[in-house]
C-alpha cells in the first residue's frame, strides 16, 4: 500500500493486458470506446482479484499461526485481525495521497481473510479424516 497511485497501476497494467487479450483475442480491433470499456473492467477485475488474493494468504497465515498457538476460535479471531488490518492498510492509502481508499476494499480484504483462514480449516478437517482411516485400516 506503499506504492503511488501510478505505479501501483502500472503493476498490475501487464496482467490487465493479458487477461483482455485472453478473453478479448479480438481487442486490437474494437473501437477506441470499446477498448476503454473491456480495460476499465478488467483493470477493476486485477486489482481487486489481487486484494482478495493477498488477504486470502493473509488468513491463511494468520489461521495457522492462530492454530499453532492453540487460539479457540481461530477463524473468527483471523478474520477479525485480518479485517482490522485491513482497515489500517486503506487508511495508509489515504496518507499517501495518491491512492483510494474504500470500504470496498476493506470488504473484499475481509473476505479474502476469511476464504484463507476457512481454506485451512478445510485442510486441517481432510487431514484429520485421512489419519482416522489410516489408523481403521
């Protein structure tokens, strides 16, 4: 959250491209009001699909740490510090001066920590059930 308004968009520019040449092969052909509608989309596509994606690891180290030190409830108390921190992230945003923060932002964070730290519980869950069927056979 660092990085300025412009070269934070610059970073996700590459990917933006690739995607709408991905699913738009015949972008290169439509007309510049086009182009600048399918870019707008996907550069929102990108750079929220990376909040949700960072946030997500987010949980998930979060949701192990948490196990590690045995906390009860871990995906709540997860998803609490993730969203919290989620808020102070976008508040930096806003002292940079050249970024947005919104609350659309905190919303796709905390859903992100949440899928994370529930993404760990599910794996703890198949673990436990492949032991228990080890231990039957």
């Amino acid at each position: 959250s660092s990085v300025d308004g412009p070269a934070s968009m610059k970073m996700s520019e590459g990917l933006t491209f690739w995607f709408m040449r991905l699913f738009h092969p015949d972008y290169d052909m439509l007309t510049p009001e086009k182009q600048q509608e399918i870019y707008k989309l996907f550069v929102f596509i990108v750079r929220k699909a990376a909040h949700f994606t960072e946030f997500a690891a987010f949980g998930t180290s979060l949701m192990l740490l948490l196990h590690e030190l045995r906390v009860r409830r871990g995906v709540l108390w997860s998803w609490v510090i993730g969203t919290l921190y989620a808020g102070t992230d976008e508040f930096h945003q806003y002292c940079i001066g050249t970024r947005t923060p919104t609350l659309r932002d905190v919303a796709i964070d905390s859903v992100g920590v949440l899928f994370g730290s529930l993404v760990i519980v599910f794996l703890f869950f198949l673990i436990a059930r492949i032991l228990e069927k080890k231990k039957k056979a």
